[in-house]
C-alpha cells in the first residue's frame, strides 16, 4: 500500500478494509488479520492499525471478539456503502463538478463517455464493426 495521500495513514488503512468489503474479499463474519498481522502487512506501526480498528469498529463494520480476534460485521457491506457513497458524493462529486465547468463540459459529453456502449457506436448510434 503506498501512503502519499494527505489523507492520514490510519483513514487510508480503514478506506483499504471498506474496500476488501465492498469488493467480497472480506465477508460478513469473517475473521480479519490481528492487528500485529495487518501492521506486518503494511509495513506500519501496530498503533496506527489500532487506530483504523477503532475507528471502524465505532462505525459498526468491524467487530472485536475478546480472545478471538477481529471480525466483519452482519451489516459492515451495507454500512461500508452507504459511508463511501456519502463521502464521494461530499467529497468527489463537487470536484467533478467544478473540473467539467472549467473545461467546458456538459452532461451529455460526460454521459457519452460513461456509457458502456458508446466506444462500440458510431455517431449514428449503430454498432460498428
């Protein structure tokens, strides 16, 4: 993992685990890495990975087992999405938005470029070979 983001490590870490997730490579009830296991991992300090736990377990997507370790929570793919979803819509979207205003671009470009079959259609909206 490279941290060069502004954002701290410990946030960057949690972001990670909300991705494993959202992807499924994380299920619900799940066992996670210890956190020595993820520090090892990510060549980071324990504390730091503690810090990620916390924060994560206080938004109920992971849990803690006395004597067994960490877990994923029932509802963590649920609750993982709908924070994401809100931070890119808080965080992202307005960036989006202000960059296409600079540079002249409307939302029928935009959405020609974030439909699937646009690259496969000519300007006629046929298919071409």
């Amino acid at each position: 993992m490279e941290f060069s983001e502004p954002k701290g490590i410990y946030l960057q870490i949690a972001d990670q685990i909300r991705e494993r997730v959202l992807d499924g490579d994380w299920r619900a009830g799940e066992r996670i890495p210890s956190i020595r296991e993820l520090a090892v991992e990510l060549g980071v300090n324990p504390n730091t990975v503690t810090k990620s736990y916390q924060r994560l377990m206080e938004r109920g997507i992971i849990s803690s087992r006395r004597g067994l370790g960490y877990f994923v929570s029932d509802d963590a793919r649920e609750q993982a999405l709908r924070e994401m979803k809100a931070e890119f819509l808080r965080d992202e979207v307005p960036k989006i938005v202000r960059t296409m205003q600079l540079l002249g671009i409307g939302p029928d470009e935009l959405a020609a470029h974030l439909d699937p079959c646009a690259d496969s259609s000519d300007e006629t909206g046929e298919d071409t070979p």
